[in-house]
C-alpha cells in the first residue's frame, strides 16, 4: 500500500437540510444536517456547524462523526 491509501480522508457526509440557523460569534457558521454515507454510523443524520456555502446535496466530509452541534433555542 502506498502511502496515500493509507491516509485517513474523513467520513463522507450528504447535506439533506440547511435550515439557515447561523450561529458563532459573528453569525458566520450555519447548522446543516447531515447524513453519514460511510463508517459504523452509516445512515446516521446529524447536526453540523459549516462556515461557507452550503447546500442541500452537497457531500461534504467530516473529520469524525461523534460531535455534533448542540440544537439553537430562542431565548
């Protein structure tokens, strides 16, 4: 095996649904639902904070799949 088969890319992710919350400090991160197409959580749906442009049906690829952001709720 060659040394690039041997690197970790990241779990392939689909974006099913942006529901244009913006969170971080200066409102740059949006939440995005995304499910999981590879690994043990294969099937999976969870929530993610993207900065840039994202939209629905776009494969993203994460770096782990056990973090997931905590849901916005007004105050």
């Amino acid at each position: 095996m060659s040394e690039e088969e041997d690197q970790f890319d990241g779990f392939l992710a689909e974006v099913v649904e942006v529901p244009r919350v913006r969170t971080g400090i200066f409102g740059e991160a949006e939440h995005v639902m995304c499910k999981i197409l590879q690994g043990k959580d294969k099937g999976r749906v969870i929530r993610r904070n993207m900065v840039g442009f994202v939209k629905v049906g776009d494969y993203v690829r994460l770096p782990d799949t056990t973090r997931e952001a905590k849901p916005i709720r007004a105050r």
